[in-house]
C-alpha cells in the first residue's frame, strides 16, 4: 500500500538555475509507533520553518507487527508532504531500496526516527548534494568539529569499525553508519543495483563502492545524542559488517563492483585557460604502471627466496622474502597486513602440494605466481585504480 503523490514539479539537479532541486527525506520504521509521531512533527514543523527547498517526507514501514502503519499513515492524512509506504521486506536498507528507488525528487535523503541527528545539519547536507560539487552527502559523528553523547561501548564499537574501514579499505570518509544521508537521486540508483545487503550495513556498502567508483562524498560534522531506545543490536550487526566487509572486498578484487556511471569532463572555468593536458592519469597509465610494478616485485621477491633456500625450509624462506621485499607492512596499515596473510597462507599451501622431488626452479615458480596473484589483486581494490 502507497499513500504517495507525484512530487510536482519534477526536475534534474542542476539542469537549470531557476528551479531548486528537490529533497525527499526518508524515515525508515520498524515497530516505532511511540517515537515516529513526535519525530515526523518535528521534522515538518523543522522544514517548514525556512528550509529553502521544495520537500516531502516519506515513511518507510517495513514488517512493523504493532501500530507503526496505522500511525504512518495517519501522520500522512495529517500532513499534505508526509507520505507512507509499506514493504514486507526487514532491514534499513530495503526500506531505502525501496523509497529512494521510487522517489521523483532530484535528492534523496534519509534519517533516523529518533532524531538523534541535530536537524541544524540537515540543509548544510542537502546544499553539498544539490550544488553539483558531491553525489554523496553524509554526517559525521567522529569527524573533527562534531558533538556528540553516547556510551563508551558504543563509542568504541564506531571508532573501531570505522579505523577498519579507513585501513583496509582506505576509505575517505570516517562514520559510515551515522543515520542522516543524502545523495543525488538519478547517481544513487544505479549503485543501490549493485548493493547487496538490505539490512544495516546497507550504508558501509553503499559509500565502499561509491567511492571505488570514483563518486565525491562530502561529509558535515554533526550534533548527536544517543537515543537508548535503539533497535541497534550492536554486536550482531558488527558480526554481519565484518561477513559484508569480506564480500565487498571479494567483489572489488573480482571486478564486480564497477558501476558504468557518466561523469562531466574535468574543464576550466576561465574561458581563456590554457589546461594542462591529461598525463598518465587513465587506466592505461595505472595499468601499466601497475604491470611495472608488480614485475619488479615479483623479480626481487624470487632474487631473496632462492639464496634464502640454502638454508631454510620453503615456509620460511617464504616468509622471509616477503618481508624483505617490503610486503609485509604491517606496521602501516591492516589493508597491507591482510595482504601479507593471505600471501603467507597461499604460498605455504601451494608449497605443500609439491612433490618430494620438485626442484628450487618449480619452488619459485609457485611462490612467484602466488606473489603475482596476489599483487594483482591487491592492485584491483587500490584507490589509486579508482575512476
């Protein structure tokens, strides 16, 4: 059941000067019948209180068993901009799948029902999205110029998983699940296709492949008070992040994560500019670049494992060589001490599966290989591949 309007008028961000662009702010819900009356009166009474661009409000109800729906949809009588709409499907992200895909509006947005978020921050996360300078606009709890109050566990809990993010997978941005988000309609939808998850780490995922696609996230410092009331069940949804993390990083080391997205040619904006020309900076520079140096890695990686077989067994020598070949870093960062495990892991294992009577040109054949796929690998899910 839908109780939605066409948003009228309808129009492209940035296609013209004389129209704003308009914002569809999603509330997902589940089981919220005492928290959703007081948050979506707040938020109208918020908005309509001087925000300067056309909006609405959509509820999302997605599996609520009390009186979430009947509340909802009363909320959408009462007010001509508060939409619901309902889906059967669990999860944060399903609700977003389903409003954001849908929505007419130029930018999509979405907040928690507690408000937990300072709503004073809601325009400065709109106006990055709806200028055309970011396709991405999120809050940022742990970001320098951020306030916020909640308990130590929880605390630790974010700065952990978000030191996670930043390491192994160099992210850029640094609260991935703070729930107060917004992007441009017409980018977002052809990453959600790519997005698998449907639950909390909709979020985490949707922001990795943004920026493994080349896509600007803006991010804007907030104001947060944890709500005690959350449906936040911290330690399982940290579980399902970590097994989220372990696919997108399979996907973007397999080239799955690729979205085919049009973005504007890079031009001055003095008429007379003489711009320099584009040197090295495509994927035939990386690629080549990227095949050099994995060459020289692979060469001096197979000049120290042979003298190293002199006197050591296969694993160690191994190990050994990867160390002083400088892939093991493990000091610098986790993103390159994984690597060095599961190049570790693969070598040894290949090194088992010799026969007695292999000799040392077969031993390096397999390392080497391994080093090689490795390499290959950890090339593919580098930002420096990036678009």
């Amino acid at each position: 059941m839908d109780t939605r309007s066409a948003m009228q008028p309808t129009f492209r961000v940035l296609d013209t000067a004389a129209r704003p662009a308009s914002v569809d702010i999603v509330i997902p819900v589940l089981n919220e019948e005492r928290a959703l009356p007081g948050c979506v009166r707040t938020l109208a009474a918020f908005l309509d209180g001087g925000f300067p661009l056309p909006w609405r409000i959509t509820i999302v109800d997605n599996g609520s068993t009390d009186a979430t729906w009947p509340v909802a949809t009363a909320l959408a009588r009462e007010y001509d901009r508060v939409h619901a709409r309902r889906i059967d499907v669990r999860g944060r992200g399903a609700a977003l799948r389903a409003a954001w895909g849908e929505s007419q509006a130029d930018i999509v947005a979405y907040m928690d029902v507690d408000l937990s978020t300072d709503l004073d921050a809601l325009f400065p996360l709109v106006a990055a999205v709806a200028s055309g300078h970011s396709e991405i606009a999120i809050g940022t709890r742990l970001g320098r110029g951020a306030r916020i109050r909640r308990s130590v566990r929880r605390e630790v809990i974010s700065r952990g998983y978000n030191a996670l993010l930043r390491h192994g997978f160099r992210a850029g941005f640094s609260d991935a699940q703070c729930g107060f988000k917004a992007a441009r309609a017409r980018v977002v939808r052809p990453l959600m296709d790519k997005v698998e998850d449907d639950g909390w780490f909709f979020d985490t995922e949707l922001l990795l492949l943004a920026e493994h696609n080349g896509l600007r996230v803006h991010e804007v410092p907030v104001d947060w008070v944890e709500d005690l009331d959350s449906r936040v069940q911290v330690a399982r949804t940290a579980l399902d992040d970590l097994r989220g993390l372990a696919r997108v990083a399979w996907s973007m080391a397999a080239g799955r994560a690729r979205v085919p997205l049009a973005r504007p040619e890079l031009v001055p904006c003095h008429p007379d500019a003489r711009p320099a020309r584009l040197r090295g900076g495509g994927p035939p520079g990386w690629a080549f670049a990227g095949s050099l140096h994995v060459l020289f890695s692979a060469v001096l990686y197979a000049m120290v494992y042979w003298p190293m077989r002199d006197f050591q067994e296969p694993a160690t020598a191994a190990t050994c060589a990867l160390v002083l070949a400088g892939t093991a870093g493990a000091v610098l960062s986790f993103r390159t001490a994984l690597f060095f495990a599961v190049n570790l892991a693969l070598t040894v294992a290949l090194l088992h599966t010799l026969p007695p009577q292999a000799g040392r040109m077969a031993e390096v054949g397999v390392v080497v290989a391994a080093y090689c796929l490795l390499m290959v690998i950890r090339a593919a899910t580098s930002p420096l591949t990036r678009n």
